[in-house]
C-alpha cells in the first residue's frame, strides 16, 4: 500500500465523497476513483458503501482506517521534522489567522519578514476555521483561544482591545433611540465569545440584524448603517467613516495565542518570524518596535 493511495484513502474517509477529496488534494475526480479502486483490488473487497449521506466505511475499510491513520502519523512525523531542520531562511511560511488579524495587525510583521528576508515567502491562510498543525495545514497559527492539541508550542503574544462601532448616522440614531439601533454580532457558531453577551446585555431592546464569522464583514455592515458591532479597535480604528462608541464602555478584549508544532521548533524562517512579531507586538498593535 503505497502512502499516496492511503492519503486519497484518509481524504474520502473525511469529506465522504470522491469530489470533496479530489478538492482537499488538489487532484481530478477520476483520479480519486481509480486508486480507490486499485485499494479495493488489492484488498480483494470494497473498502467504501454508498449511503444518503455520502460514503461510509465498510466493516474491510474500518479495519484499514487504523493503519492508514498510523501511516499518516508516522509521514506527517517525518515532514514535520525535515521542514523543522531547515537551517535557510527561504521558503514558504503557511500561516494560519482570523482575516482581521492578518490584515490590521499581522501585516505589518508580513511585511518587516520579506524586507529583511526577501527569499522568505509568507502565504496567509485567513479563516475563523482552527487548522490541524500536526497535519501541517499551516506552519503557525494565532487564535484568541489556547491550542488544545499535543505537541504543540503555544504562548501568549498579546491583548487586543475591543470597542463598539458605527457610522455617523447610526451614532446619531443612537443618541435619540438605542434601541431603534440594530446589532451586528457574530454568527452561531461564535455566539458564545464574550463581547456578543456583552452587547446583548447593553442593550437588551436592540434587534439582531446581522450576524457573520468575519469582523471584517460586520465592519463594512457597520459603515454602511445597518447597526453597531463589536471590533478588534485594530480593524475599527483603522476603517474609515467608522466612529467608536464610548457610552456603552469598553467591551471585553481578547488574547491573542501563537502556536506551532515541536517538530516545526528549528524552522529558521518560522523562528526569524516570530523573533519579529514579538518585537513589533510586545506592546499592542501599531508598535514600531521593528524599525531597527
């Protein structure tokens, strides 16, 4: 069994078709099919059943999954390692980061690593959605939450402040009729982080008029008089037409965690980014911290 046919294995285990492990690998559909039919031919029985809800292991491809799964770890081992004893700084560096962060926060960092290390390629992977690092989806990450996974480095890097924001006419409503003033939160799936319990309890008779995982959405929701929103001050400061509300106090802000893998430790261009985001961010965002 070869590790390229295990991978496309593992790819249908997890999206439960043909096409969402053809996406995921970044091969042809067709393709997907063949090897897992070269793996049923060499198992002597099929691996896959179809169901109303996608493929599903049979009883022969359950009994292959833990293997295939012990394969995975020992490859994704041996990678992690021979990209952590990379002693050049070159290459590219996948970072993972919530699009406000990368964006208002993160950037400059970005653009101090290429400025001293012009053969270091960053490629920012800018999603709410938490990457698997042992599986290196990305080489580092930053989350507002501690990593949870084994074997990972992870500290604390920083604070960021928050603060409620709204256009110039939505200030005004706001001033002659708070709740005629709708509320621009985070979606389901978020609904538990601290500053959306917080706006719901300041302001118990406002509407919810629109919700999404991206700060960087709600912003442009903001700007465009739809309600007020919670934002990183990072992102609402630095939008045009935007005002910060000081009535309602400050919301509560957030730390901000970096992570990375133990095998990834050595990683030169990994370690020169680092050294520069501590600088630049040791005291809040907008440090010039890197300038020498």
């Amino acid at each position: 069994m070869e590790w390229s046919d295990v991978r496309i294995f593992l790819a249908v285990v997890r999206g439960r078709s043909f096409g969402e492990a053809a996406r995921t690998l970044g091969v042809s559909h067709p393709t997907v099919g063949r090897r897992i039919k070269a793996l049923e031919d060499e198992a002597e029985q099929a691996l896959f059943r179809r169901t109303p809800d996608g493929l599903v292991l049979t009883d022969a491809g359950d009994a292959v999954l833990a293997l295939a799964e012990s394969m995975e770890d020992s490859a994704l081992s041996m990678e992690r390692r021979l990209a952590g004893n990379q002693q050049r700084l070159e290459g590219i560096l996948r970072i993972s980061a919530a699009e406000w962060f990368a964006g208002y926060v993160l950037a400059p960092v970005l653009a101090e690593l290429t400025h001293r290390h012009p053969a270091v390629v960053p490629e920012v992977i800018a999603s709410y959605r938490l990457l698997n690092l042992s599986r290196r989806e990305a080489d580092v990450a930053f989350r507002i939450v501690p990593f949870t996974e084994p074997d990972i480095v992870q500290r604390r890097l920083m604070s960021i402040p928050y603060g409620v924001y709204g256009s110039a006419d939505t200030v005004s409503a706001m001033q002659k009729d708070p709740a005629s003033v709708g509320l621009i939160l985070m979606n389901t799936a978020q609904s538990h982080f601290p500053d959306v319990a917080w706006l719901l309890d300041r302001c118990p008779k406002s509407p919810r008029v629109f919700t999404s995982t991206s700060r960087a959405v709600q912003a442009q929701m903001c700007l465009r008089g739809m309600g007020i929103a919670v934002l990183p001050r990072p992102l609402g400061d630095a939008t045009a037409g935007l005002q910060r509300i000081e009535t309602l106090g400050p919301p509560p802000g957030r730390d901000v965690w970096v992570g990375y893998h133990h095998d990834l430790r050595h990683m030169d261009r990994l370690r020169a980014m680092l050294h520069i985001a501590d600088t630049m961010l040791a005291q809040g965002p907008g440090s010039k911290g890197a300038a020498d």
